[in-house]
C-alpha cells in the first residue's frame, strides 16, 4: 500500500474535521444502503483517516462514540 504525506495547517485539519463530522451527521438520514456504504468506507479507510486526524485532539472521542455503534 503506498502512504503519502500531506501537511495541513490547524485551520485546514479543522475545516477538514468539521466536514467529516457533517457527513457522518448527515447519514443518519439516509437509506439502510447508504449507511452501509458509508460503514464500508469506515472500516475501509475513513475511519482510520479520522482517527489519525483526531489523534492527539480533545475530539478524539467522537470517533471512538461512532466506531461503538458499527
């Protein structure tokens, strides 16, 4: 698997933060499909994602609250 490096400011990371935060919010409206698509992308490399994006943040416990409910 090839991995790259990418630099972001704090302001970046939030905005980034706060827009993965809307989508999982938003998915709560969806279809039983949807869901499940966005549970693959979870387990399928988004979650890891903001895992590492909250890592080390106060809002760390997010993730984990929304990794409990798959």
């Amino acid at each position: 698997m090839d991995s790259i490096q990418i630099y972001l400011t704090s302001k970046e990371r939030d905005v980034l933060l706060d827009v993965l935060n809307d989508y999982l919010d938003l998915s709560s409206g969806w279809s039983i499909e949807a869901n499940e698509q966005l549970t693959d992308k979870m387990n399928n490399g988004l979650g890891k994602v903001m895992f590492k994006l909250y890592k080390g943040l106060n809002g760390e416990d997010c993730y984990k609250e929304y990794n409990n409910k798959i």
